[in-house]
C-alpha cells in the first residue's frame, strides 16, 4: 500500500456491513415485544443513541450471518498485509460493534456510540481528528453522514455510492477513491413485494365463480378486490421479511431474500410496506366500506400474525386457513356475492391441510439439516408424524365436504350435470394425497402454493377439475 497514511477507518453501516443496525436492532427487538415502537420512541426523547443503546439490550442479532461486504472485508485484509492499522468507527452502539470486530478479527480498535454521545457525522469527524490528526488517515464509507469525515481524511473512500454522493466526495477531498455501484435495482424491489405470491389472491374470484355470476362488473368488483388484497398482503410481507431477518439468514434458501442478503437499504423496508399499505386501502376505497373493513381485519391478523401468532402451535396454521378463507370472505364482501356454509366449510378444511403441509415441509428440512426446532416457531421435529397426519385429515375432510356438496339437493340448481363433480373429488383426493407424499420426502416447496402453481402434475390436476366443473354447469 503506497499510502501516506498508515491506518484505515472503516465505517460499519452500509460499508462493512450491507445493513443498518439501528433498523436491524429495531426490527429484531420489534420482532421479540411488539410493544418495542413505543418503547423505542420513549428512548429516543432522551436522544439518539439512548435509542441505540435500549435497541441493543432489547434485540437479538445474529452478527455470524449479518450479510458482510466482501469486497470491503478484502479492501481491509489487503491493507493489513501492508503494514496499516484498522480501526471500526461507527454511529452504530459500541457493545454491539464490539462483537462485530471481535468475530471479523481485522481491527486494531473500534469505536462506536455509547449511551450520551451518537458517533456520526461531524461528532465522528471531530473524534476521528481528535485521536488520529487530521489528514492522517484514509476513510471508507457510504453515506453522506460521512461528508465531514472524508472531508478531513487523508482520502476518501466510498462504497457503493451513488452519484451524487461520488460528485460531493470530489468536490471536498481530491484524493478519493470508489468502489463498487449503487444498488437497489428496481427486479430487486419487485423481489421484495413477492408479486408471484398474489396468485394466492385469485380467491377472492371463487365467491363469482361458484355462485355462477360472471357479469363484467362483478368480475371487475372481483379485479378491483384482488389488487387491493395483493398490495396490502405485499405490504405485510415486507414487514414480515424485516421481523424474521435472523431466521431468514439461517435457512438455505431464504437468506436471499433481499433485505436478508442486504440486496435492499433495510431502512427502505418500513418506507415500501407503508406506500404498499396505502395503496392496498386507497383501492379498497373504490368499492363498499364493509370490504375495507374485512380487508383492515385481514391486514390486523396478518401482521397479529408476524408478531406473535406464528410462534405459536396450532394457532399458526388456524390463522394461515383462516387468512386464506378471509379472501373468499373478502371477494363475496367486493361482490355483494352471500357465501354458501359448503364453500366457507370447503375453504376452512382445504386451507387447514395446506397451512399443515407448509409446516410439514419446514420440519422435513429441519429435519435432513439437523437441526431439533424451527426458528421463531413453536414446533419440534418430534411433532412432524402429529403435524403430517392433521394435514392428511384436513385434507381428505376437504373432499368429504365435496362429496356431500355434490349429494346436496341445492347443486342441482347450478349444476345441470353434477355427476361430473364426482370426478372433481376423486382429482382432489390424488391431488391432496399425492401432496403428502412429496413433501414427506422432502421435495416440497417452502409454500405449497406456490410449489402446485409450478408443479406440471398439479396444473394438469387443476385444468381437469376446470372442465369438469363446466362439463357439471353445462345444460
């Protein structure tokens, strides 16, 4: 290294880490005690980092899976191997960047806020200058909080900055250096939202569907209905994303969901789930209040959901039926459409034995990786032969709904031939069946859902019971 300067800062935030830790501390103390936003807004009136400090004690992070910038962390080693000396300045708490330095091993010292001082911006610059002279040292950073550092820094460093920011690092210190692109790429965001998951939300349709009332505007009640379900579940699966940051890191396929694996700012997540929330309620506005008041229910569960339900046994997997039929609900709602005891009893027994089989799935995995619990949830892999045979009961409960809805007197008045619907139940059964036996061999997909979407045996299944149900409505 042919630098002057001998000792390189590095910033934590977004430079040696690609994330923040105010909002990971926040998510994961948020994610343990839902009372944490009013806690937290309580510490911040005594300042910012008594906020920092009470987010430390009240969350739990995984600093072994934080998503680290290698190229910052090869930046780093290369500099060492020189001769220079390393030092961790950030605004984020000190215990917490502590630990950070302690697992990497790649710093001489480290400094970060306490409980009476917040170390960034220019409180950092004056420090930096304090302990180590000005134009002593070489800094890399990432935001414009880092301004007054570079400014006094021997050179400037910057990650992934954007071009704004690489312009204003010009124009303060003519020894500057950057490295790596801005990122956030708009598929990126797409990612986040989960849009292949709002196929779930075709639900809200069946309540048309099955009463046989295909009119334009019906379906377009129906549309209208479905992209408001679809933004407001998006919003809570962001959020959802934000809470369960530490499990996600653990499993082999989540942790690269985006603002798991850093691909997305952390702090863009409450902006993104909030404009999704707002668009999900200003649609809802176009039809009757009573569906914003189902949807503000099924947003209300959603989110009791993250937070506190999905931690516990049986009532996870009630709750996931239960929001899987609040669509159905919500599309008779949009539609004026009255739901009939066969479709809500169909609906409760089919979507228990899904919500079962996802649980399945999840313990299966456990199971192969070794490991005895599932993180942030209430079950053992003992339970799995108890949880295999709910979602096989469930299942097969769902047919026999079928079975004595096709036996009723009042299909006759829908369906000319309902003897067709016979075959619909015999496809169910294979179908159900057949997805039981491949998530007991460990082949099934975090979300059946999406697994039979995909599935080519499953789509044949569902064009079968298409037809036939019109075979059955023809006259």
């Amino acid at each position: 290294m042919s630098e002057s300067a001998q000792i390189l800062i590095v910033d934590l935030d977004g430079t040696l880490i690609r994330t923040d830790l105010l909002h990971e501390t926040f998510w994961s103390a948020f994610a343990r005690d839902w009372r944490t936003p009013f806690k937290a807004l309580r510490a911040l009136f005594s300042g910012k980092a008594k906020l920092k400090a009470f987010l430390n004690r009240a969350s739990e992070v995984d600093i072994t899976r934080l998503p680290y910038n290698d190229t910052v962390i090869a930046y780093i080693k290369e500099f060492r191997a020189n001769g220079g000396r390393t030092v961790l300045a950030t605004a984020s708490n000190q215990a917490i960047a502590q630990e950070i330095a302690t697992h990497l091993n790649l710093f001489d010292e480290v400094y970060g806020s306490g409980p009476s001082h917040n170390l960034k911006g220019e409180n950092k610059a004056l420090f930096l200058s304090s302990r180590f002279g000005e134009k002593s040292y070489l800094y890399i950073g990432d935001s414009r909080a880092d301004l007054h550092v570079w400014a006094q820094a021997e050179k400037a460093i910057t990650i992934n900055a954007g071009r704004s920011l690489r312009q204003s690092v010009q124009l303060i210190n003519p020894n500057h250096e950057h490295i790596g692109s801005s990122n956030g790429a708009l598929s990126t965001y797409l990612k986040a939202v989960r849009p292949h998951q709002w196929l779930k939300n075709i639900l809200v349709f069946l309540p048309a569907f099955a009463a046989h009332q295909l009119e334009s505007s019906v379906l377009l009640e129906s549309l209208i209905a479905f992209l408001a379900f679809s933004f407001i579940a998006s919003s809570v699966y962001v959020t959802n994303d934000l809470l369960d940051l530490n499990a996600d890191r653990a499993h082999p396929r989540k942790c690269n969901r985006p603002f798991a694996c850093g691909a997305i700012p952390i702090h863009h997540g409450g902006l993104l789930a909030l404009c999704l929330f707002l668009i999900g309620i200003i649609t809802a506005l176009l039809l009757e209040p009573v569906f914003l008041s189902s949807l503000l229910v099924y947003y209300l569960l959603t989110s009791t959901y993250s937070l506190i339900l999905k931690r516990r046994t049986i009532v996870d997997i009630c709750t996931l039926a239960g929001l899987y039929t609040m669509r159905i609900i919500g599309g008779g709602l949009a539609t004026n459409i009255e739901l009939s005891f066969w479709l809500l009893a169909f609906s409760i027994f089919i979507f228990l034995s899904l919500a079962c089989i996802k649980r399945q799935a999840e313990l299966v995995d456990l199971k192969e990786r070794g490991f005895l619990q599932a993180t942030g949830r209430g079950y053992h892999v003992d339970d799995l032969p108890l949880i295999t045979m709910i979602a096989i009961s469930a299942g097969f409960m769902a047919v026999l709904v079928m079975m004595l809805y096709v036996n009723s007197a009042s299909v006759i008045a829908l369906y000319p031939t309902p003897s067709a619907l016979w075959g619909v139940c015999c496809i169910l059964l294979y179908w159900l069946a057949r997805m039981a036996f491949i998530t007991h061999r460990g082949e099934m997909h975090d979300d059946p859902i999406i697994f039979s979407i995909k599935d080519k045996v499953s789509q044949i299944c569902f064009a079968l019971i298409a037809t036939l149900v019109v075979i059955g409505a023809a006259s």
